[in-house]
C-alpha cells in the first residue's frame, strides 16, 4: 500500500500533527464556503468575486496558519522528541551516563524524565553486572587457586606421610607396603604394581600390587619388556597415553585382560642405577596429567632411597649374623637365637635341643693340605648341614671345625633322630678327606632336662660330642649324666654375654 503522506512528513510528528489538524480545518472552511456561495448565487450574484476573495483569504490564512504551526510544533513537539530519540540511539549505543534534559512538565517531560530513570536503573543494573562479572571472575580465580592449593596439600601430605613411614623402619617388606598403602590412598582408583630389580639377574619382580590379583605377585619382567621393562633399561619415566597405540603393550593383566589405557612407569632411582619400578594402570585415554607425573616422580624419588637404605640393612644384618667364610650363622646369633627359644620353652612349657657338631681330623686334614683346603671342607659341610635342617632349625659356626645346630621344639628323640640325620648326610656327601672321606661327631642336650641354663646346655652337648669323639667318632651322642665331669674334657661354659663380646 501506498504511504498517505511524504516521505518529509512521514518522518516527523510535528508535521504530522500539523497535518492532522490544518488540512480538514482548510478543507471545512472552504466547503462551507462553496456551500454558502452555492445557496447565495442566485439571490446575490453580485457576491461570487467576494466569495472568491474569501476562499482565496481562507486558503492564505490557513498557509500562514500552517507554517506558525509547523514552527509551534517543531520548537514545542519536535525538538524535544529528537532529543528524546538521540537518547535512545546513545543508549542503544552503550551511553548509559547520557540524561534527556527536562524542559515542560507536560507529557513529553514527564517522558523526558521517565526515560532518564530508565536509563539510571540501567546504569545501575549494568554497573552491578559489571560488579558481578568482576565478582564472578574473581571467584573463579579464588576457586582455581584453592583447587590448586588443595592439590599441592594433598601432594605434601602424601610427601609428608610417606617420608614418616619411609624412615620409621629400616624392615623391606613393611616398607612395601607402606608405600602401596600411601600410593594408593593418594592416588585414589588405579591399579598399581612395585617392582624391585632382583640382584644377579637384573630381572623386575613384582613385589607388592594394588587393585590388581594378588597372584600377580612374584611376576618376572625383563628389562626391555613392557613400560615397566623399558622404564628400567632407559631410567627415565615411559607414559603410554593409550596402550591399543604404543607398541610397548602392557606386560601385567592390569584390568582382568590386557585393557586399553594409560600406563605410567616410574623409575626407582639411586645414585643413576635403578633398584625398582612404579607402575599405574588407568582405564582410558591420557589419564596421567603432568603435575601427577611429577609428584609421582617425587614419591619414587624417596621410596628408592629408603628401599636401598633398607637392603644395605639387611646386609649389614646378615653380615653381622654370618659367618663370612661359611654363610652360616656366626656365634653371636646362635646365642640370640638361643635366648629367643629359652623364652619360649619357659612360656609354653616346650622343649629344645642344640646339637654340636665336629669334622672329625679336621686339624690333620688342614695342616696336610693347607688352610684354603680346610677352609673349602667347612663351607661344604655347612651347605650340607643346613640343607638337613627343618626351616625352623638354625646352623652355626661355633668356632674352628666346629658347627652348632639348634632344634626348636625338640625332645630327645626327635634331637637324636635329626642329628643321626646330619651325620648321615654328611656321610653321604663322600667329600674327599685325605684317604677316606668327611664325617662328623655329633654330641646333643636338651633343654631343660640336661640343663637348668644356656651356658649349661651348651657344656652338656660339648661333654656328649667329647663322647662321640671317644667312642670312635661318626656317631651322634646324647648328654648323660656325669659325661660334664670327664676329668681329661675341657669344659665350655661359654655364656651368651661372652658370645656377644666375642663377635663372629
């Protein structure tokens, strides 16, 4: 349809209003004047030149009219509506601070005054928007710190932890599981293995596991095979960020069967030479993120050294509880061992025996053929003795030729069965010796029927094995009474404290 004004008068509302107001004005005055010509013309001809004037006055007045009103309009109507429309359009434009001035108290200032409370409340709403916005900003901020923070605490309480346990024993095995225990609470659902290098083989063997079959336990792995195998070749951290992709595929039945997923193995590193593996499994995809690789690397950096703290102990202990040319126990724990059993005996009423054992012509064989020869017999005969033995039983060097072998929970019957069992196998063995072969006297006692002490008990099986070497040797006797009083035996009566100063 097309507009009923112009394009000029469409645009303004002064114009419009002045449309609306003067054109039926004009167009009433000059029908009414045509209508009173046409009634007058034939009673007044003589008034048609005046009713021409009158319409041609009518038409002028009503132009000058209409410009006086278009002028009313514009300073009164338009005026203030353009500056009500440009605050609209610097609104729209983001101009918030911008204020229509308010001139009249009509309509229009009333709408003047409304729109710049508008424009205040949205002010005010923006600058809270704003204040939110910053508020929420710093909230996320706040938030992502604290998550940050929490992560860190988390990662020094399991350092903490860990490094408390890792130095309140020096016993391997505790320490194991100290470090899956700590491992696994920190770290949440996973599964995990510990690995330790085997000495000699340089094989990895699964120690301790988490999340996994406990069967697992024992597992070998080469170096080279595996993450964990080619974490310990190269002694550096291997993360397969999905297992289906990398070609070193998943030793352990980390999920049930070899699943796909994320596999971390961390070395255990002391002194550049790796003593053991961490590994993690997790099910999916890039599941190890870089500040837990790191912290991981941390926990192995401090297990390692309490693990090799913890093997240097246990040298030092066997050490210090062998006998460095047999590898049997030395003096010093025979009589600790001795002690610990005594105990026992008293608190549940048990028995126990010790058994002495000699090389018979030990002295003979060693002088006619050297130390070294001698000393090759001794190590045969312990590895003999102890391979004789129950796995509650302990064999010890007593001094010289000399071997002592303690029975828990023995009677006489059982001793003298177990030491007729060791002389046996020594016999067996046929380890050369001179023209014949290697045996062994044997000479028994049991606790408490042939001794009220230790230092007793040990004097009875000497005066029973200085029996055994009367009656002809390679043979086994028990203690009797009066055998402690043989007038040409020389009696050993050697206590525990004298032992311990004794050393090996």
């Amino acid at each position: 349809m097309a507009p009923l004004m112009s394009p000029s008068a469409n645009r303004s509302l002064g114009r419009k209003l002045m449309l609306a107001s003067g054109v039926p004005s004009l167009l009433f005055a000059v029908v009414m004047l045509l209508w009173l010509r046409s009634r007058t013309q034939a009673i007044a001809p003589e008034l048609d030149a005046a009713y021409r004037l009158a319409i041609v006055a009518v038409i002028l007045f009503a132009a000058g009219m209409a410009v006086i009103h278009a002028l009313a309009m514009r300073l009164m109507v338009g005026r203030p509506l353009q500056r009500l429309a440009a605050g609209l359009q610097r609104a729209r434009e983001g101009d918030f601070l911008y204020r229509v001035p308010v001139e009249t108290a009509d309509e229009l200032g009333v709408l003047a005054e409304n729109f710049n409370t508008t424009l205040a409340a949205i002010t005010d709403l923006h600058a809270r928007r704003i204040d939110d916005a910053a508020s929420m900003e710093s909230m996320q901020r706040e938030l992502a710190l604290k998550a940050q923070l929490e992560a860190r605490l988390k990662e020094l309480t399991l350092l903490f932890d860990l490094s408390r346990r890792l130095v309140s024993t020096l016993e391997l095995e505790r320490l194991l599981d100290s470090v899956t225990e700590l491992v696994g609470r920190g770290l949440g659902d996973h599964a995990f293995a510990l690995f330790l290098v085997e000495e000699g083989t340089g094989d990895l063997v699964v120690r301790t596991v988490s999340g996994l079959d406990a069967a697992v336990t024992g597992t070998r792995v080469r170096s080279g095979e595996g993450p964990a195998g080619w974490a310990a070749h190269e002694r550096a951290t291997v993360l397969v960020d999905d297992t289906a992709a990398d070609p070193r595929r998943p030793v352990l039945p980390w999920s049930g069967a070899q699943a796909d997923g994320s596999i971390l193995a961390v070395p255990l590193l002391h002194q550049s030479a790796c003593v053991g593996i961490l590994t993690f499994f997790r099910p999916g995809r890039q599941a190890f993120p870089a500040d837990e690789v790191r912290l991981l690397e941390s926990v192995a950096g401090q297990a390692a050294i309490a693990i090799e703290n913890a093997r240097l102990h246990q040298k030092m202990v066997r050490l210090s509880q062998t006998d460095a040319l047999t590898g049997v126990h030395n003096r010093r724990s025979l009589f600790a061992r001795l002690q610990l059993e005594a105990d026992r005996c008293e608190r549940f009423e048990h028995q126990m025996a010790v058994a002495l054992v000699d090389v018979d012509r030990f002295r003979a064989y060693n002088e006619a053929h050297g130390h070294a020869a001698g000393d090759a017999i001794l190590r045969k005969v312990g590895v003999i003795l102890q391979g004789a033995i129950r796995k509650v039983d302990l064999v010890a060097r007593y001094g010289g030729e000399e071997f002592a072998v303690l029975l828990p929970r023995a009677d006489r019957a059982a001793a003298l069965a177990a030491a007729e069992k060791l002389r046996a196998a020594v016999t067996d063995a046929a380890i050369p010796h001179g023209d014949g072969h290697v045996t062994i006297s044997v000479g028994l006692s049991v606790w408490p029927d042939d001794a009220p002490d230790l230092a007793t008990l040990m004097d009875a099986a000497d005066a029973a094995l200085y029996a055994a070497k009367r009656a002809g040797r390679d043979v086994v006797c028990a203690h009797e009474p009066g055998m402690r009083l043989h007038p040409s035996r020389k009696r050993d009566v050697t206590t525990t404290a004298d032992a311990e100063a004794a050393g090996n």
